[in-house]
C-alpha cells in the first residue's frame, strides 16, 4: 500500500513537473525590438488591428503576442484572436506596422508591404 501511495505521488510530481515545463517553453511576446531599442506592447497606447477581412478593431490595447495569437484589451474587456487573421496592426497614428512572418514572427516597421 506504501509502494502505491508513493507511486502516485510521483507520478503526480512528475507530471506537474512537466505540464510546467511545457507551458513556460511557448513563445510569447511582451517586448518587441525596434532596431537597437527594446519596446513594451503596453507602451504602444492604442493601436488599430486590421483583419484580412477588411474590418478594423480600434483602440485596442495590445498585452501579448503568442505563437498563435494575440491578447489586448478593448472597452476594459480582455480579447484574444488568432494571428492567421490579422493582416497588420497600426500604432503611432498610423506610422509604425506590425505584421506577421509565414512563421507568426511579429515584424516591427514603418513600411508596410503586403506580401
């Protein structure tokens, strides 16, 4: 009976253990580099998401951009969508792009190319 309650016991540790691990190793960005300069997403106020739909979201509050999609905040409300339906978004009143590579890598620009 020892021997199965310690089997369990580990078992449970170790699967913690791993759940754990595989959750910290998914990308996500909170911080994206404009050439030498570090920049926070919440630094960039509201910004405009522009769908390949054709609609836009405005003031939008970008907090996170993960491996699939992006999280922001819209009328105090916490959203979340996925990065194959973005075509680009807009802060700096229009100025500066970020739009996403094949691989969801988000690119940080002032010219912006659909591709």
């Amino acid at each position: 009976m020892k021997s199965l309650n310690l089997f369990i016991c580990l078992f449970l540790i170790g699967f913690t253990a791993f759940s754990q691990k595989s959750e910290s190793t998914k990308v996500k960005y909170t911080t994206l580099m404009i050439g030498k300069n570090e920049l926070n997403l919440k630094d960039l106020g509201y910004t405009r998401i522009v769908l390949k739909d054709g609609s836009i979201k405005k003031n939008c509050v970008i907090t996170e951009i993960g491996e699939n999609g992006i999280v922001y905040i819209k009328d105090r409300v916490l959203h979340d969508m996925l990065i194959d339906k973005v075509k680009k978004i807009e802060f700096d009143e229009g100025e500066w792009f970020i739009y996403f590579e094949a691989d969801h890598r988000p690119v940080v620009s002032r010219d912006y190319h659909i591709q």
